[in-house]
C-alpha cells in the first residue's frame, strides 16, 4: 500500500471511529470529557501516522488544520456571542468563548476533509470535488448536530432549525466552508513551506467565519 492509500485509509478508519465514539457519549450524554478524549485519540492518530510514515504532506494538513482550529475561535463567538444562536454546555477548559476541544476537533475536520480532496481531485477534477465535498459536509452537519446535543456538548436557540435541532444558517455554513477546502488545499504539496501552510489556515478561518455571517443573514 503506499502512502496515499495508507493516507486514505487511516481517514476511513477516523470517520468509522469518530462516528461509533459521538453515537456512545449520545447515548450516556457523556459531555466535555468524551469529547476530548475521542478528539485527543483521532488526533494521535494522525500524528503518529505522520511521525511513523514520515508523511511530511499529512503533516502539512495538520499544521493547516491547527491553524483553521484556532483561527475558527472567532467564528465561534459570532454565534455564542453576537447572535446568541450557539450555547455550549457548561464544564471543562475552555478557551475565549469554546470549549478547549473545540479548535483541535477542526484540526481532524479539516484534516479529514484536506486528505478526503485530495484523494479524490485526481478523478473528479477541482470544481467536482469542491461540490462534491459541500454536498457531503451539508448533509453530514444534521447528524453530528444531533449527537452534540444528546452527548450535551452544544445546541442552538433562537433560530430556525431543521427537526428544531440543526440550524439552516448552520447547514449552509458548513457546505460553504467545505467547497473552499479543495481551493485551499490542492495548493499544498509534501514540499510546501510552512509560511503557505499558515497562509492557507488563515484563509479558510476567515472563508469560515464569512460562510458563518452570510449565512446567518441569508437564514438564520
């Protein structure tokens, strides 16, 4: 297998781990503390992979995802803040308005999501794969939205919601902010400098928290 495929493959087993976890700490509303800990294992895993393959492009992914996690803290506060639309559950570290585990929960999103692209760009071509990766990011929103509020991570108030749980603005957000990710990452290469890895983190931050405010004005 080479790495690539081993790159692939190690995302799959991610998804598959990342949704059997959120379903478990659904089902004993087991909080902050679960949701930590899955998103430290998911993590692990993708820097152990990167350290033992000496995968420096899957490094790459993670210095952008690190980037977007932190950068993505404004965005949060937009919606707990501003328009009062997010309320996290109380407990556990935070940082500004999010809970700690939030921005490192974007680092496997993103992470997941850059390998995902450029897994597929090859095939589907780059406009393709910017629809192709909006669509899935649509319509997985719900589900991940619904086992946050039984897993009492978060939930929303005070705006139209499908099933009075996911909001729209939340669900266009999301597809938008997945469309720009191939823009973003199939700039990236194994030999890329890390002033473009930073670069490219900003850059979806800011496309997030746009998606994140246009959104809102459009349904929310």
């Amino acid at each position: 297998m080479d790495l690539d495929q081993r790159r692939l493959s190690l995302v799959v087993r991610t998804i598959a781990i990342a949704l059997i976890g959120q379903c478990l700490a659904a089902l004993t509303a087991a909080g902050w503390i679960a949701a930590t800990l899955l998103t430290g294992l998911l993590l692990g895993m993708f820097v152990a992979h990167a350290v033992r393959h000496r995968d420096a492009l899957l490094a790459r992914i993670l210095g952008f995802g690190l980037v977007v996690g932190f950068g993505e803290l404004p965005a949060d506060h937009f919606g707990v803040v501003v328009t009062e639309t997010l309320v996290y559950a109380p407990g556990g570290p935070h940082i500004w308005v999010s809970p700690l585990y939030m921005p490192f929960g974007w680092v496997v999103m993103m992470t997941q999501l850059g390998v995902l692209a450029l897994g597929v760009a090859p095939r589907l071509g780059r406009t393709r794969t910017c629809v192709a990766l909006a669509i899935a990011g649509g319509l997985n929103i719900p589900a991940h939205e619904f086992l946050a509020l039984h897993a009492d991570l978060w939930h929303y108030q005070n705006t139209p919601a499908l099933f009075g749980v996911v909001p729209h603005y939340v669900i266009l957000a999301e597809a938008l902010l997945a469309f720009v990710v191939p823009l973003l990452l199939l700039r990236l290469s194994a030999r890329s400098r890390w002033s473009t890895v930073v670069g490219l983190g900003l850059a979806q931050a800011l496309c997030i928290y746009v998606a994140g405010r246009i959104a809102h004005a459009l349904v929310g």
